[in-house]
C-alpha cells in the first residue's frame, strides 16, 4: 500500500466538514508524513500551534481527504522540524506560530513575522491573557530585509501606508532600473490579536468574528465557522440553509470579482473598465440587500443557518440582475479582449508556471490560472455542491492575462450557480436551532473566491472557545506574487498584485 | 471602439445625488468658516486603513463608482497625506500600525480633518483593545466626525466626509 493510504487508513475522521481527518503523529513520524503526503500530490492548506497543550498541526490535502496531522510538543524549548523544504507555503506560518505560541520550528528563518515593535518577544499572546509586561515601542523596528548588491542595484521601499484605498504592507523593491529583480514583502501591519479574541467570545458568537477576519471573504469565512461548531453541536442544517449559504457565496465570489475586473481595467490605463465594473457591482450589491438584508454578507451565515429566508420574488429579482450582470461582463470581456492596450499589459504580465506555481503551492482562482486545477466545490463537495456540478475554470499561461480569464470564467459560472440555486432551492426552514457545542476539534472548508478558506475550531469542556484558527489561502499566495513579479517592471506591479488581489487582514489575522 | 462608446451610451448617467451632512456624527468641530471658504468642496482625501478587516475599504472604493460619484462632487483621493485636506481612517488601530498612522497624520498639513469610519475605527468594534490592537481611531490621532457601521454604506460615509467639510452655522446659511 502507498505510505500516504497507510497514514490515512490509520487517521480517524475530524467533525466539521466531510473528509476531513485526524492523526496523531511522532516527532519522527512528522517529516515522513509530509513528505509521504508531498509525494501523493498533496498540498500544504495550513500550518498552525497551540500554546496549550503545546503542539503543532499540518493540514494537507490529497485528493478528496483532508488530513490534519497533529504533533505534540512537549518541550518548547525544543524546536520541531520545520516542513519549509517539503512545503514553502510553511515557511512563513511556521514564523507566525512562533510568534503567537514561542513553538519554534528547526527552519533556518527565524525572524519574527507577525510581531513587529508592538509587543516584546518574550510575550506570548496565545498562552496568556494578560497585557505584556513592557509599553509597545514608539519606533518603528527594524527588519532584516535580504539585500541585494550590485552594480546599478537600488531599493525601493514602499508601504505600509499605500498609495490607493488598500491595505497597508511593505514592499521592498530591489531593481536595475525599471526591473525588478527582487521583491520581499513584510506584512503583518494589521495583525489585531483575532486568534486570541477568538477565545474571548463565546462559541455561538464566533462567527461574526470569523467573517472579520476579511471582510471582502465574510461568507467563506462564517460558513467555514459554522461548519466546525455545528460538527460539535450534532446538529442537522435544514437543507435549505445549505443551499441559501451557497447562494451567498456565489454572490460573494461574484461581488469580488466584479470588482478586481474593473480595478484591473483601471490598472491597465482602461478607465473605462472601472466604471463599468463598479456600476455592475452597485447594483449587484443592492440587489443582495433587497433579497439577503445586506450589501455585503457580513452577518447572513449563523450557527443554524443564515439570517435571512428571501422571498420568492426577492430571489427572482437577484436571478433577473444576475443575469444581466452576466450578459454585460460577457460584453465589457469581448471589449478587453479586443483592445490592443489592455491586451499589452495583461499577457505575459507576472508570470508564475504551473511548475512554480505547484512548487510553491499556489492555490485557488490564482492557482487555476497557473494549471492548479484544485476546486474544493467540486473536490471535497457537500452540500449543496455535490448537487451541483461545478465547472472548473483552468488555464496554464499564469500571467496576468490568465488570471483575467479565469476571473471571468468563474463569475459566469458563479451566475449559472446562483440561477442553479435558486432554480431548485428546496423549501423548509432557514435556520434551527442549535445547541452548546461538545468538547472537542472540528475543521471547516470552504472554497471562497479566492481559494481554500479553513477554521480549525477547538472548543473546551465548557462549551467556550479555546483555540481557534482561521486560515486565508492569501498565505499560500503572498509568496508567490514574490516570484511572480521577477523581471517585470516596476509601474507593472500594481496591475500584477491586484490581480491576484490578496488578503492582508486574513493573513495578519 | 465602437463597442466602448455603445456600451458608455447605453448606460448613461447614473450617479445620485449626494445625501446631506449630518450633524450626529460630529465628534468635535475643529474648521474655522474662513478655511472653509477657501476649501468650499475642493476637497481632497486620503484614505488610510489603520488595521481594518478591509470590509470598509470595499464601500470606500464604492464612493468612486459612477453612483456615489465622489468627485462630481469636487472631492478627490490622492495618493500623498501631504496632498490631503483630510483623513478617512478604518480601524481598530492595530498597535503594528500606530507609528504608520500618527506619521501620516503628522505629514497632513492643516485643516487636517479625520473621519473615523466603521464601528471599529469607532470604538474598537468586535476587535477591542487588546496586545496587539489599540482600539478606537480617537485612541491614537484626534478625530472630528465619525461614523459607524459594518461597513457603513456609501451613504454614510459621504454623508461623515461632508459633515466634517461643514461647520454648523454655514450649514444654517445654506438653509
């Protein structure tokens, strides 16, 4: 039998989410897991400790189960082994973990990551809940940045305060010129202590702060939430909730993506393409708060259910603007498809190979743009996706031009999945009751418009919160906009980082 | 070509008009009526998130769709503090972004207006204050109008940066 059957034959399953499993591994037995799994075509979806009990969990993929291997740490003071050269996604939550439990790992980058100047590297913030000793800095702290020399080599640094209506982070360029021959970013800017306010709040209120942790995501997120706590809570979502949660986060998939196209328009000099695009967004969101009671769904999924049951009529109107939104950015694509300018910037503009792009780990709509065709929909469905028959977008060029594309590929479809819904949306009630949840750990997944969203939710023998995890697929992604930018120019960067458009919030948690 | 200016035609015009200032999301009144003869509506903005879920810089982004249409309004995002009349800042302020936020406000030259946006940029939202979050906007730079919500639509948040360009009595005058 292949090792990675023998490791998942052996792994129990978790709650939450279907297949999605559990196994308790050695410290030996670690590396050989990830490797084993690696080998399989697995991929990294998170990495993350806890303080107490101290340990560290790998979540990874392999097909249709998702396997969370779990190791103890008994000792702090002794470094686990990294997994950085298996998976390169783990380099950087391996820091964060460091950060926020003091667990380390054996990876040769050891400078902190989500801990700037704001807390003294003694503090732990996941294992107490008392302020930290000393007063934050008043100086910004600095940061080993590599450096690269050179003939002609400047650096350009740029953030945290940017330049547009963005989040902040800081990019340091290394150029010749206009090329930019390396980029390191820093980020955890907007790092606002989410995983410890987790555990401040009770687990029936969790998801409003799970659909907080980016907003521009607040569906996946509270879905994924609320698929953990009811995995604890044993309690049946009427079918209709299922299906009205997918009904929201097709219209956030497609409210997100009307955006960045017409950002991305804008970014290629085609004005034009923002107004259209934001006028087409507008009306789609006040279409979802006539049916749904919110422009974006930041409060619409809730343990049970979700907040609102539309009316029929309410539900056809959304259906009716769904398609004319449909058949206008089938008609703005034609228009970028045939400009000689747009077409100039968009192909070959931030190139990441399917090679890289598996290397790296690359994941959701960013990954199939690069041929990494993983769609947890149509992956690790449930309902009321394995219903549903989902249409994978792929492309293999990877560039700027690819990423559009499937932008446009998966709003189409999102429009066919919304009409889909509706069209066989089964009655009953929208919301039950639910229950104190039983001691224990469960896993939501949810694909979200920008890839894999995960909640690893811990809840103690209280029915309170211990440990809550949420995981942004825009870790996977930071990295790779990394290489993506390599030999591009400069004033190309703004166009190549919105269109993979990564979370900072999610990320800096 | 062709296609670009049939579709423009076809949809038209389509911006609102803007709502009225509010005087319930005055904080404190900092603009004297001379500065603000001068300024009129010329106004620019600079917009800085200080640690938001970046749930209020998605409405933020709507005021420059054709709809909301801020700058037929004569208000404009730049991209430099040192350009801005004014500071449109989401929180919580997260303690990593504390420095970031006050250098900003210190490279805003006067009137310096800031409006707080958000029910976190407010008083901390569901975020509080804690080791790494410092709460509220008017924990770390002093703030003139704030508006919550979450996300306040882009109603209310044209509604708080026409507020803070407003000083009650020429608001009377207008009448």
């Amino acid at each position: 039998m292949a090792p990675h059957r023998s490791l998942i034959d052996r792994s129990t399953p978790l709650p939450g989410c279907p297949g999605v499993r559990g196994i308790e591994v050695t410290r030996d037995a670690w590396r050989r897991a990830a490797l084993d799994l690696a080998a399989a075509g697995g991929r990294l979806l998170s990495l993350w400790a806890d303080a107490q009990p101290a340990s560290v969990h790998a979540a990874i993929q392999c097909d249709a189960t998702l396997l969370v291997l779990r190791l103890s740490v008994p000792d702090v003071a002794t470094p686990y082994p990294g997994i950085a050269d298996i998976y390169p996604a783990a380099q950087r939550m391996q820091r964060a973990a460091a950060d926020m439990t003091g667990i380390r790992s054996t990876d040769a980058d050891a400078r902190p990551w989500l801990r700037h100047a704001a807390w003294p590297v003694d503090h732990v913030p996941l294992g107490s809940t008392t302020a930290p000793a000393r007063a934050p800095q008043t100086e910004a702290d600095a940061y080993a940045f590599v450096r690269v020399a050179g003939d002609g080599v400047h650096e350009i640094p740029v953030g945290p305060v940017h330049a547009g209506i963005i989040e902040p982070g800081h990019f340091r360029f290394s150029v010749v010129g206009e090329k930019v021959l390396k980029l390191e970013e820093r980020l955890g800017y907007v790092h606002k202590g989410i995983e410890q306010r987790f555990t401040q709040i009770a687990a029936l209120d969790g998801h409003r702060l799970a659909a907080r942790v980016s907003g521009d995501s607040a569906v996946a997120f509270s879905w994924a939430y609320c698929q953990a706590l009811e995995g604890l809570c044993n309690s049946a979502l009427p079918q209709r909730a299922a299906w009205l949660r997918a009904l929201a986060l097709e219209a956030e998939r497609i409210a997100n993506h009307l955006g960045d196209l017409g950002a991305l328009g804008n970014d290629a000099g085609f004005a034009f393409g923002l107004a259209q695009f934001s006028r087409l967004k507008e009306s789609w969101l006040r279409a979802l708060q006539a049916a749904l009671g919110q422009r974006y769904l930041l409060d619409y999924v809730v343990p049970g259910g979700v907040a609102r049951d539309p009316t029929h009529d309410a539900l056809a109107a959304l259906v009716e603007c769904a398609r004319d939104t449909a058949h206008v950015a089938a008609r703005i694509r034609t228009i970028y498809d045939e400009h000689e300018g747009v077409r100039d910037r968009f192909v070959a503009a931030g190139s990441v190979a399917p090679e890289l792009a598996k290397q790296l780990g690359l994941v959701g709509f960013a990954g199939r743009a690069s041929g990494q065709e993983q769609d947890l929909r149509i992956d690790m469905p449930f309902l009321p996706y394995s219903e549903l028959q989902v249409k994978r977008a792929l492309r293999t060029e990877g560039d700027v031009a690819a990423r559009v594309a499937v932008r446009f590929d998966e709003l189409a479809e999102s429009v066919r999945l919304v009409e889909a819904i509706v069209a066989r949306m089964p009655s009953g009630d929208h919301a039950c009751e639910v229950g104190a949840p039983a001691a224990g750990t469960a896993i939501g997944l949810v694909e979200g418009w920008r890839g894999p969203v995960m909640i690893a939710l811990t809840v103690g023998a209280h029915g309170a919160i211990q440990r809550c995890h949420p995981h942004d697929p825009s870790w996977q992604n930071w990295p790779v906009l990394e290489h993506a930018i390599i030999g591009n120019i400069v004033p190309d960067f703004p166009l190549i980082n919105k269109s993979f458009n990564l979370s900072y919030s999610g990320h800096d948690l | 070509m062709w296609k670009t200016l049939h579709q423009i035609a076809r949809v038209g015009i389509v911006s609102e008009p803007a709502p009225e200032s509010d005087e319930a999301l005055r904080v404190r009144s900092a603009l004297q009526e001379q500065i603000l003869a001068i300024l009129g509506r010329a106004l620019t903005v600079r917009q800085v998130d200080a640690g938001s879920c970046n749930g209020c810089e998605l409405e933020i982004h709507a005021l420059n769709n054709p709809v909301y249409n801020i700058e037929g309004l004569g208000i404009r995002f730049v991209a430099s503090p040192r350009h801005a009349d004014l500071l449109l800042v989401t929180g919580p302020v997260s303690r990593n972004m504390e420095i970031a936020l006050k250098r900003t406000y210190d490279a805003t030259p006067d009137p310096k207006l800031v409006v707080a946006v958000g029910d976190c940029g407010c008083t901390g939202g569901i975020f509080g204050e804690n080791y790494a979050s410092a709460g509220r906007v008017a924990n770390v730079i002093p703030v003139d109008v704030a508006v919550d919500g979450c996300p306040p639509s882009p109603q209310r948040i044209l509604a708080a940066i026409l507020t803070a360009i407003t000083t009650p009595r020429a608001r009377e005058r207008g009448r």
